[in-house]
C-alpha cells in the first residue's frame, strides 16, 4: 500500500509540475520585424575586365528601381576598386556643374525614374551625361534586378535609359549575363 500511495504522490507531483510553471500567461507581445536570417540584397551592376560585374548590395530602404539605381550611382567601394571594379557612370560627389554651382545632393537629383505599362524609363540628367552603351547597361541591369526582387515570379519589363540629348538606350537583360 506505502508503494502504491508513494507512486500516486510522485505522479500527482509530475502532473502539477507539467501543467503550471508558475509563469503567468500573456497574450502576443509584438517586438520589431520577425527575424529572418537574411539581408536582402539587390545585385548592382558594375565593370570589371571591360564588361558587367555584378555585385549584391544591403538594401536599407524600400527596395524599388529609384533605390537600386541610387545605390549604383554611389559607386564600387574602395576594397571593390583595389580588385579592378570601376564604373561608367560618374558618382554624384564627383558631379559638380560647370557655372560653379554647389554639386548636387544625392543621387536622386541626377535621374528622374518612370514606370509605365510598357516598361521603366530612367531619363539622366545634364550633370551625368549621356552614358555610353556599358555606362547604360549598368543602369538597366541594375533597374532589372530590382524589379524581379520588387515583383518576383513576373517577367521584368523592358529599361530605357535617355541621356540628356534624347538618346534613348533600351535593354530586356540580354545584356546583363546574369538571370
């Protein structure tokens, strides 16, 4: 009988045990953004031995064409340039107009970015020149990645890069060597 009531005692106490652990209970307590493991990123396209090098960049922003471009106009880093990446497109820093005026601000003000139906059209300003057939590819195989990270599964629309002169550059990523 003593084995039988100690065996009731133990099992009554593991019971208790597992159905209360002196914590109360909460509801959901909300605490940021899920953790995910994973930077997103957005490739950039710069040169390297006379063609497109891509290379994948943090996105701190919302990740959209505007944004992505943004990044490219900053320009390889200095550990990216010591390994022979340059680019064809000036960065806005080195950009300052001819009359003396102040460069300007941000990457922003060097491009006007416009989607449409048919595709996305990245008109430059004066400042940045007219970019020369690989200065263009960079825009639009940059413009192209992001808009299969901002629409995945779609096929991404047609880039038309104008210069300042009204040339019109216009890519679908034949260009790029990356799919």
């Amino acid at each position: 009988m003593r084995a039988v009531r100690r065996s009731a005692l133990l099992l009554l106490a593991a019971l208790s045990g597992l159905t209360s652990c002196g914590i109360p209970t909460t509801g959901v307590v909300q605490a940021g953004v899920p953790a995910s493991g994973v930077a997103p990123t957005v490739r950039v396209y710069f040169v390297a031995d006379g063609g497109l090098f891509p290379v994948r960049r943090r996105i701190t922003s919302v990740v959209g064409v505007e944004a992505a471009v943004e990044l490219l106009l900053q320009g390889p880093t200095l550990p990216e340039r010591f390994k022979g990446i340059t680019t064809r497109l000036p960065q806005p820093a080195a950009v300052a107009p001819a009359d003396g005026t102040p460069a300007p601000g941000g990457p922003s003000e060097l491009m006007e970015v416009t989607a449409h139906r048919s595709g996305v059209t990245i008109e430059l300003s004066a400042l940045v020149g007219r970019p020369d057939r690989l200065g263009a590819a960079q825009i639009i195989c940059t413009a192209l990645d992001a808009q299969r990270i901002t629409d995945p599964g779609t096929e991404p629309l047609p880039v038309t890069v104008t210069g300042p002169d009204h040339r019109r550059v216009e890519g679908t990523g034949k260009e790029c060597g990356v799919g």
